[in-house]
C-alpha cells in the first residue's frame, strides 16, 4: 500500500511530465521534457545527455509497455500511479533516470553536484525553487555546497518508493497542490 506522501509525489510528477497540461502523459511530453533538461547544463557532456534521453525514452517505453491496454499511446494520472509506485514494475526503469540524471549534474565527474547544476536540473523538470533548495539541503551538502552523485540518486529511486514518507523527496511536494 502507498503511502499519503508517495501519492503526493506521483501525482506531483505526472503534473510536471505531463508538459502540456491536457491530462495525459504522451511522448512528445518526454521529448520537450528531456530536451529542456539535458540542456540544463551546458557543460554536461554529450555522452551524459544521451543517457539522459535514453533513460527518458526507457521511462516512457515502461509507461506505454505496462499501461497502455488500449492502444491510445497516453498514459492517464491513475494509469500512472499505478505503474510507478509499484516496485516490481518499474523499479529498472527508476534506477536507471536516477543514475543518468544525478550523472548529468555531475559535469566535471569529481562524484558531486553542485548547487546551481542540481537547481538548473530540477528546475528544468519543473519543480519549485524553494522545494528545491530545501531537498538539497535535505541531501547534506558538503562544506563546497555539493552533495554526493550517489545521495541524489538514491533520494530519486526513494521518491518511487510507495512505502516511503518522511524522506528528502516528500520536500518537493511541499505546497504543492494536489
């Protein structure tokens, strides 16, 4: 069973990925999305944008593969809590975005992000400056105001967790609506 704040998180992702606001996540919102995304930080390399992407695509692919019975090529807000908060069905799918978007903030490969590239990344996905700033401080900076590549990635497969509350992610969707 899902817990209140992992449904508030789904519900908050869907709202962000579905970028053109019709109600229904589609492929051409994965590809605006990850498009602004990979963009957001410029001294990100090719090769870690083109993870990115892929793991956009592969996010998608699940979606369309384990939700779409009907053939329509959308995936609705129910159809996509049920896919996300379900650790058997999409686990592979969270692991790998996790790993390729904490790596996209990690320009310089010193295993740390950065303040401004992890808000730039976030930022480009959608979610509040001030949720934001508050899962980075969340995350335990370090003395340079960085956090470990690592911690952000386990923070994103943690946010899909349906068992989870109290964790950093429950930050974004503060004030959020529901």
């Amino acid at each position: 069973m899902a817990t209140t704040e992992a449904n508030n998180r789904a519900r908050l992702v869907f709202s962000l990925f579905d970028a053109d606001g019709n109600g229904y996540i589609e492929p051409a919102d994965f590809e605006l999305m990850g498009g602004r995304v990979a963009a957001a930080v410029p001294a990100a390399g090719e090769e870690a944008k083109n993870r990115l992407l892929s793991a956009f695509q592969r996010y998608w692919q699940t979606l369309v593969t384990e939700l779409d019975a009907n053939g329509d090529g959308r995936i609705s807000p129910e159809e996509f809590t049920a896919t996300v908060l379900n650790p058997q069905r999409f686990d592979a799918t969270v692991s790998e975005f996790a790993e390729a978007l904490a790596a996209l903030g990690d320009p310089d490969g010193d295993g740390r992000v950065t303040r401004p590239d992890f808000l730039a990344l976030m930022t480009a996905i959608g979610f509040e400056q001030a949720n934001i700033e508050a899962l980075f401080d969340a995350f335990g900076p370090d003395g340079d105001d960085r956090v470990a590549v690592r911690t952000w990635a386990d923070g994103i497969r943690d946010y899909y967790r349906p068992e989870k509350s109290g964790i950093p992610g429950d930050h974004l969707t503060a004030g959020a609506a529901g």
